[in-house]
C-alpha cells in the first residue's frame, strides 16, 4: 500500500517489488504503474493511497474482439512497437532503417529535495539502439515538469524527426481543450475545441514563438470554467517553432504531446549523442482553470531570475506611441517631466535612438547612439531621467538586421538564408544567425559597450519577423534548417549578456506577445503582452497570457484615449482598472495631458503603488461570470487579509439586472470590509438606486462588512455598467 501524503512536502517512493513509484507534492500526486515494463499513468491528481495489485486488477482493460491480441497501451512514452498506432513520441530513423522503436523500461530511480520529488526513468531498445531517458519533476508548487533525452548508442547517425518533450496520457472523460492563438494586437485569444476521434495538432513554424501559436493548452473535463471542473494546463517553455497535439483513438485511449518541432533534416545525432527536449510544465486542477494556473504562476515565480528579487516593479514610461521615430530632444525632455510627475519610475526609450533610425526601413544591426539626434550622448537624457528619481532603459532588436544598414553592407552573409533563394522581408528585415559565433560576439560587444557606458538598467527586447528561410548560409551546416540552434544561440547570447551584467532587467518583446514563453523567461524578466492597449481587447489578451503567467511578468501600459490599434475611444478609468492587473506602465505621451489629467493618472499610479505588494505577490482568480459580456477576476493576498477584483464590463448587459457576483479565494472564517474604488461615470443613467451597500459607502460613509464565506457563496450585488466601464473592489480583513 502506498501511503498517503498529507504534507507539502515533495516526496518521492519507488517500490521495486510492486513495480510503482509515486511522486508527491503540495497536495498533488503522480502514481506510475512500471509493470510490463512501460510506464503507464495509474494516478495525476490530488494525494491518494492506492493499493498498486488492487489498482492493477481494478485498471486492468477487456481486450475487444477484432483488436490485437494485446492492447497495446497508452504511456509516458507511445511508441510503434507496442503495437501503438497513434502518433509516436518519437520518430526517426537511420536510412529509411531503424524507424519503428520499442523502448522499454531499463532503469527507474527516484529522489526528492525541498524544491521537488524527482524521477527519472530510462527506457531502452536494443535492437534499434535508442536509449531515452524521462525526467519527472514534482515541484513544492505542485506542477509537473517533464523533459526527454534521447541517446543514439549505434555507430551509425539517428535522424530525428519528432521527439515528444511529454507525452501524457489523459483520461477518456477529458473532452475539451482550449489553445490559444491570434495575431498582433490581439494575442491570446482563447478558442476551445472538443476533443474527438482523430488528431489536433497545433504547429508553430514562425520559428520565434508567434502570435498566432502558443505553446499552451489546457485539457479537461466538458464544460470546464474558471472555477469548475478537471483539467490539465501544459506549457511548452520553448521559443522557437513548437507542436502540440491531441490524439483520440476510436477506443478512446487519448494522449497530449508537446514538443519542438523540427524541420527535415535539422536533428541528426551522430554515434554517441545526445539531446535533450526543453522542458514542458504541466499542472492539474480539479477546480477549474484557476488552481492550474496558480501552480503555474507559482512555479514560474520560483524560478525567476531577478537582479533584485524583492525590488517592485516599477512604474514604466515607454516612449514608443509617444514619440515613435521622433527623438526631439525638447520633446524628450517634456516627457521626462512629465512622467517623473505623474509618478513613473522607470523611463524606457524605444526605437529611434541609434544612427540612421527614421523610421522603420533602415539601421537595425547598427547599434551606435545617433549622434545628430543625442550630440552629447545619452547623458543628458539619463541625468534627466535621474532628476525626476527614474531609472533609465533602452529598447534594442539585436537578432534583427535591415538590409539598409551598415552591418548588412559589411555582412551580407550573416543573415538567417537560403543561397539561391530569395526570402520575403518582415518589416523590411532578415534575421541574423545567431548560430555563427562572430554574429553573437557582434552583438554582446554592441550591447555590452552601451550597458558599460551608460547606466541602463532595462533593455526591452524586441524582435519583430518571423523566421521563414532559416538557414546558415556558410560554414559546414551551410543550407541546413538552423531554427532550433537558433534559439539556443538566442538564450546563450542572453545568459551571456546577463552574467556580464547582472543588474539589468530584460524585457522579451516580439511585436507584442509573439514570445511569451517560459523558455524566453529563464533569461528575461517581464514580457510585452501587446501593442494593443486598448483596454476593451487587453481584458482579453490578459485573460489568456495570465493563464500561464502571473501579472508581475505582463506588461500592461495605460494607453491615450483614442488607442493607436484599434481607434477605440476609453475612459483613462477603464484603462488603469485593466492596466493595474499586471507590471504597470504609460504608453502615451503624458506631457499633453492637461493639469487635471495629469492629477487623475498620478493617482492611477499612486493606487498601482499601493498595490502591487498585493498584485505581485498574491494569488490571482478568474471569476465564472453569468453575463458573457462581463469578465471578473482579482488577487488575493496569500494570508488571505487582503484582495482586489475587477469586474469589466464589454458589451450591453445580458440583463437589466446585473446578478450578484460570488468572489473567491477568500478566507471563508474571515470577515472582510468591501471598499469600491471607483463608481464609473454618469452612474444617474443606468440606474435610479445603487445596489444598497454602494449606495451606504458612497452616501453614508458606511463601508459593507461580510464574512469571505457569504461573499464567496452568495456574492455581491452590482451596479448597471455601460460597456466598457469596469469596477474595482477592495477587500480587507477586518477582524
Ligand atoms: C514593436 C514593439 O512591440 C513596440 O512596442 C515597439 O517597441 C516597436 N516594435 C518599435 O519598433
């Protein structure tokens, strides 16, 4: 009998004779059942003890008529010679030979530390000289990460095709998934699809991350919410091109795969070699999405690599839709005051600030100050930026080159190619090749002289193009698919950068959120999550970033009135409500504002700072809403003492009457008192009465005391919303 792990602790047991090994932590639980030599899944959810020859018997399937003789079975490693005839977990071969494999368990071992309970399990086949090794990691947050090795131990060279990085069996009552996808300035966007007999694949091959393909999807039972019902989030923590896929066979056996995806002919492992998947992070809920992404945040939080982990998270200006290409110093100079008053503290200067930047056809690759626009350096403007107590960033796009710039002229051959074939540009550009090391040493020499001379403390890091021809061009590689290397050589240029300079915090920007990976975030600190800022379409966006990353890492800007991507008209309220949700920042051109708009987004930036202990460090909810046009969603602090939610309005109400809004997370002993922070506007339009206790705060000073279990069972009564106008809450404990 295996016992049952009440404890958080990460916790690891293999019992050899019963052939079943279990891994444990923060209430969640792996049971593998080794038997038959394949490691088959018995149990991924809450801490159970189970009997491993009860369970067997009990598990144990009929074998239907006209199938055969045994039923091959679905495991941590589908392949071909179980007789498995759905999408292996990995295919290959050796000249046209050597293409079906039947790996087998070989040796199993398992440990635990405070951070996880670990297991590693190696499978073997003889004939085809294939070794892989699984690496399991239960982490104290709970989540599930999960990483292949594949050894060639043949003379001859293995060439790879498809290397699952996990391969999960799900249940049969799992029926829906939901992925997520878009385009520029509209990321994230959720589409759930059921799950039927046959294969959802879902193939990244922009090479960068992408808009358009997140390495995320989320599996679980029909109908699955925010709150209610079985799932399971996967991320893969990869930045390049990427497949994810869910297979259900007609007798119902079901399995999730994810994995980088490689073009013909980019792997081959030569006699004795070796490689290694990156890394897929999973976790399991049993009460909808939230507890999965929970895990997830906490995970991610448990890893990230800050110059200073406890420093908050600064109030950013970003110069981009303020100024665009039009680096006047006057103008520069307005805006510095300007955002130093209304309260910003770190000040970032995007593209235009290098030699021959106009406009966006020219000079990328040439990273030298432009010296008719900065005449006396970056000096000026750093001190400055100093003056108003900011910290000062920079924004580059080293991996970017364009065809008109002086390191284009000088290399022509360093760009990502095809000899004999031409490529589309992508925003007049091409990628350099990371993957020759002079290119890398280029641009750690470039960055490395500007982080030197200058006291930058951010780069924002921009990468605007797919990569479509990606090849080297020269060398002995030269015509050979180099996207895979090209990410590696990405994330080493990185840790390069940031072990020279540790102090400075990076950004991952790729024309928005087209790389939001937890792969980009082992090197970088915070991530662009659009150039939409819009409030009406970042609800959304942040909705489906937020599924995977928690607010600290989401760059959320408070944008002008009239949005430069949609041409949507916001109130600044609506704006900052949704901004606040995330790393806050300002994305408008502050010294236009008048003194009294000046004055209200001060406070905006005053309220973020009041919060963000609360925002950054707490745990984050997304609320089942009746209304399809309304979405809720908060944090609660982890005492539960405190919290914040926002309800946001989309559309005309479903009803005339809003209904009453159950929270979560709270306390449910704990008595709290409900504050509203801000009534929208011209309330006297919608409604002739405010729900009763708005109408004690606001008029008779007299704050809604409840206890968490009424707020969260009952929920609260709203006010009428226009579209577009949204409400915050805050909540503390008051007893
Ligand atoms: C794309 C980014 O997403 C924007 O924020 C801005 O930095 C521009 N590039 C600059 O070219």
């Amino acid at each position: 009998m295996t016992t049952t792990d009440s404890t958080s602790a990460p916790h690891s047991q293999h019992l050899q004779e019963a052939r079943w090994l279990t891994l444990t932590a923060a209430g969640v639980q792996l049971q593998l059942d080794l038997d038959q030599d394949r490691p088959r899944i018995a149990h991924f959810g809450h801490t159970l003890a189970v009997d491993p020859a009860t369970q067997r018997l009990m598990a144990s399937a009929a074998t239907p008529q006209a199938s055969l003789d045994q039923l091959p079975p679905n495991t941590l490693f589908n392949d071909a010679g179980s007789g498995f005839a759905g999408q292996p977990a990995l295919s290959g071969d050796r000249d046209g030979q050597d293409w079906l494999s039947d790996l087998q368990l070989a040796d199993v071992g398992c440990r635990h530390d405070a951070q996880a309970a670990h297991a590693h399990l190696t499978l073997r086949d003889e004939l085809s000289q294939l070794e892989v090794r699984l690496s399991l990691q239960l982490t104290a947050e709970g989540v599930l990460r999960q990483q292949t090795t594949l050894s060639n131990q043949a003379s001859r060279p293995y060439r790879l095709e498809w290397l699952a990085a996990a391969c999960l069996p799900l249940p049969v009552r799992y029926e829906e998934c939901l992925t997520f996808g878009g385009r520029w300035v509209q990321e994230f966007t959720e589409t759930r699809h059921a799950i039927g007999e046959g294969m959802f694949a879902l193939e990244n091959r922009r090479g960068r991350g992408s808009h358009q393909r997140v390495p995320s999807v989320i599996v679980g039972t029909r109908g699955f919410s925010e709150q209610r019902g079985e799932v399971i989030s996967a991320h893969l923590a990869w930045s390049g091109n990427h497949r994810v896929l869910v297979e259900r066979q007609f007798d119902g056996s079901t399995q999730l795969q994810l994995g980088a995806l490689l073009l013909p002919g980019e792997q081959t492992l030569a006699a004795g070699e070796s490689i290694t998947t990156p890394e897929v992070v999973l976790a399991w809920s049993d009460s909808g999405i939230n507890s999965a992404s929970q895990r997830q945040h906490a995970a991610l939080r448990a890893r990230l690599d800050w110059p200073q982990s406890h420093k908050p998270r600064p109030v950013h200006v970003n110069t981009w839709e303020a100024l665009y290409f039009d680096h006047d110093a006057a103008r520069l100079d307005e805006l510095v005051v300007a955002a130093g008053d209304v309260g910003a503290e770190r000040f970032v200067l995007d593209d235009g600030w290098f030699v021959g930047r106009d406009g966006e056809r020219a000079a990328l690759g040439d990273w030298y100050l432009d010296e008719d626009k900065y005449p006396n350096g970056l000096d000026p403007l750093i001190a400055a930026v100093h003056a108003q107590g900011m910290e000062f960033g920079l924004w580059v796009e080293p991996e970017i080159v364009n065809p008109d710039s002086e390191l284009y002229r000088r290399h022509p051959d360093w760009i990502l190619g095809l000899p004999g074939r031409d490529q589309p540009l992508g925003r007049y550009q091409c990628v350099l090749d990371l993957t020759r090391p002079e290119v890398g040493d280029y641009l750690f020499a470039r960055l490395h002289a500007l982080l030197a001379e200058y006291p930058i403390r951010y780069l924002k890091w921009d990468m605007n193009r797919d990569l479509t021809h990606a090849a080297s061009q020269t060398g002995e590689h030269a015509g050979r698919p180099a996207a895979h290397t090209q990410v590696e050589a990405l994330y080493a240029l990185l840790a390069r950068l940031r072990a020279a300079h540790p102090e400075v915090e990076i950004e991952s920007c790729a024309s928005g959120g087209a790389r939001t990976d937890h792969g980009i975030l082992r090197h970088t600190h915070r991530v662009w999550t659009s150039d939409c800022n819009d409030p009406h379409e970042r609800v959304h966006i942040q909705r489906g970033a937020g599924r995977f990353l928690p607010p600290e890492l989401l760059g959320d800007h408070i944008g002008p009135a009239h949005a430069h991507t949609t041409s949507r008209r916001t109130s600044l309220a609506f704006r900052a409500s949704t901004a606040l949700f995330g790393h806050l920042g300002l994305e408008l051109d502050v010294s236009r504002l008048d003194h009294d708009e000046r004055a209200v987004l001060r406070g905006w930036t005053e309220r973020y700072k009041a919060l963000r202990g609360l925002l950054h460090g707490g745990i984050s909810w997304r609320l089942d809403c009746l209304d399809p046009h309304q979405q809720a969603h908060g944090v609660v602090s982890p005492a539960g003492d405190e919290a914040l939610f926002n309800v946001s309005q989309l559309a005309m109400p479903r009803h005339a009457l809003p209904a009453s809004q159950p929270l979560a997370g709270l306390d449910p002993t704990r008595r709290y008192r409900v504050e509203l922070l801000k009534l929208p506007e011209h309330p006297e339009r919608r409604m002739k009465a405010l729900p009763a206790w708005i109408d004690a705060q606001l008029n008779q000073g007299e704050t809604l005391e409840a206890s968490g279990e009424q707020l969260m069972m009952l929920g609260l009564a709203l006010p009428v919303l226009d579209p577009d106008q949204a409400l915050l809450l805050h909540l503390r404990a008051c007893d």
